[in-house]
C-alpha cells in the first residue's frame, strides 16, 4: 500500500499520554530519577521529547492500574541504562509469568522479535513511575 491509500492514522504520529495523580510529583521523579525535563508545558500538561517522538503527563483525578506496560524505551545497552537509573533511585519491577522472568539482575530475556526489528529477541526490564505507570525498557538482540 503506498503512503497516499494509507488511513489517516497510519499517517499520523504516535504520542504516549501518561496520567499523574500529582503533576509536581512526576515531574521530580521524570527529572531526578529519569533525566529527564519537559520540552513544553501548559496548565495540566508535561511535554517531553525522547528520540524524536513526545510523550505527555497530565493531571489526572484516575490513576492507571499499572497491570501492563504503557510505554516503553528501545535503548542500545539495556544493562548500562538500568544501571544508570538504578542510580538515581529507580526500583525495577521483579517479573515471573509463563515464558518471562526477570534474573538477578532485574533484565528478562525475551525470545522472539518483530521481523522488521532485525532482532532475534530483546532484553527488557520495568519499573514504576511516581504515578503508578508500568514503563519498560528494551534491546534488541540481533
């Protein structure tokens, strides 16, 4: 399909919107722990921009259940990055289902990969925002 039959979505950007019970809070937590400033706000609203794609905090009176993962990072050495936020303070989640689980080092191996990643598999590991909201952060393994 060429880009002019694609729907308008298909043509659109993608934009993560994260909830936070406390826009001050999160906003330390994405700062201290994460490095992390926003590029922009407005009344109710964090902008922040991570490899060119944006993501949003905004107040918010619900809460996520934090049961999956809401976004998630593609970084090229997930054991340099966990270290780094292990540094700053950020706990990771200890994860054990059918078919994943995290090891000592709070990274699981994950088998399989989209074709268009190149990659055999991923490494990835989780943790929890001030907010309550599941993030990840994954390799490629090629």
């Amino acid at each position: 399909m060429n880009a002019d039959n694609r729907s308008a979505l298909a043509r659109g950007r993608v934009a993560t919107r994260l909830p936070a019970q406390d826009l001050d809070r999160a906003r330390r937590f994405y700062a201290e722990r994460l490095g992390l400033e926003p590029v922009e706000e407005r009344p109710g609203g964090l902008l922040y921009r991570c490899g060119g794609t944006d993501f949003a905090l905004f107040a918010s009176t619900g809460a996520s259940p934090g049961t999956f993962t809401q976004m998630g990072w593609e970084v090229d050495d997930v054991e340099a990055v966990v270290s780094e936020l292990r540094r700053r303070g950020v706990v990771f989640e200890e994860v054990a289902v059918p078919g994943l689980r995290t090891g000592e080092d709070g990274i699981a191996d994950i088998d399989g990969n989209y074709p268009s990643k190149g990659a055999r598999g991923e490494r990835a590991a989780w943790f929890r925002d001030s907010e309550g909201n599941l993030l990840g952060i994954g390799e490629p393994v090629v």
